[in-house]
C-alpha cells in the first residue's frame, strides 16, 4: 500500500529593510554618532557636560561658580525656543551672584550666564526678545550686541527685607565671544529679570544645578 506524501511549500521568510535614516536613527540612539545634549544647533559638536563646566572656567573671565549636580536639564538639548518652568517658593529665593564665562570641552566652545540663589530655585522664562525692558519703568535696556536675550525669574529678589542689595558679585558683564554683555535689569515685586545682548542668535540650553541653587543658560559657540 502507497503512503500519500504531503509536500509542504517552504515560504520565503520576508526581513524589513532597514532604510538609510532608520540606520542613522539607531546609530545615534546607540551611541555611535552623538545625539542629545551633544549636538550642536549650528552644526557643531556642544560638548553634553553641564555640571563639570562652570562660570568661572575654561579661557573666559568671571568667577567660579563651583560644581553641582544636575537636578533637571528642560531641555537638556540645543535650541533657540523660549524655555519656561513654574515654582512656588515661601519665602522668594534670593538672588546672590551672577557671572559669566567661556567654557571648553573636548574642543568645543560655549558662554555660560549663571544666576546663583539663595532659598531654591524660582521658577523661570529664558529666550530672545526683541528688547529688554527695564521693570515698572517700561525703559528699554541698553545692552551690547546685536541679539537680545532675557531671563525673568520669580517669585524671586535681589534685595533683603531691609531693602539690601544680596549681589555678592557685580551686576553687569560679558566681553565673552556669543555673550557680550548681561546687566541685572530689575528687581520688581518678585521678579528679577536679567538682559543679555549676544552677537548672534545662538542656540541655547537651560539647565538646573544644586549645591548651592543655580540657573544655567549655555549659549553655543
């Protein structure tokens, strides 16, 4: 008696086909090209180190602001975006010190503008503008540059309850390469704002840093 021999038809196995851009995608989500905090807006590779380069280091002037952790980077990435965040402080935060300076990490450049505070850190707006205004006043800002930039904080101050000034360091600077100069604007019915004038419209990140209490603006280039 024959045996009936079913012959079963061996179907091709169909792989995808990884395109060009999703290969780039995985190289850089692996690590083999950089991506994230290290890429540069205009290009160029921003060194993705925040906490270990400070105000105050590197080949710019200013004083040192010394090295904390990061608590949050929003966003840690380069862009040209206004950048916001919300905090309620009881008392306001203190506004203590101010600086700036030229940072250079593995060969890559970047100005650095930090507001150092007392009490945490308030909650925040940092972008372009087309002109800084002085607070209550209305009065425009004189600043060098051909770009302005502001950062308003709150519920924050630069003075005690007796009126005092709590700067620890001038109110004014700059002379950097991107950041060529920053003035302390106002100081009105909890908010502090700060003006920068920038050579260029430069890509910028903010990011948060403890020990002690600090806002970090780094403006590539």
């Amino acid at each position: 008696m024959q045996r009936s021999v079913v012959r079963r038809r061996a179907w091709p196995i169909h792989r995808p086909r990884t395109t060009g851009a999703a290969t780039l995608s995985i190289l850089l989500c692996a690590g083999v090209v950089a991506c994230g905090d290290g890429s540069s807006p205009r290009g160029g590779s921003v060194p993705a180190a925040s906490a270990s380069a400070s105000a105050g280091t590197g080949t710019g002037t200013g004083t040192g602001t010394g090295v904390g952790a990061v608590v949050s980077s929003p966003p840690s990435s380069w862009g040209a975006g206004a950048v916001s965040a919300q905090r309620q402080l009881a008392p306001s935060a203190r506004l203590v010190a101010l600086r700036g300076a030229h940072n250079t990490v593995g060969g890559a450049g970047f100005d650095r503008l930090v507001l150092e505070f007392r009490g945490g850190l308030p909650g925040y707006t940092a972008g372009y503008v087309d002109e800084v205004v002085r607070p209550g006043s209305g009065a425009p800002l004189p600043l060098e540059g051909a770009v302005m930039f502001e950062v308003v904080v709150t519920p924050a101050a630069a003075h005690d309850d007796a009126g005092v000034t709590t700067l620890t360091t001038p109110g004014t600077g700059g002379g950097l390469p991107v950041l060529t100069s920053y003035v302390l604007a106002g100081d009105f019915e909890g908010y502090v704002h700060v003006g920068a004038g920038l050579n260029t419209r430069a890509g910028f990140r903010v990011l948060e840093l403890t020990n002690p209490d600090r806002l970090v603006i780094d403006f590539a280039g």
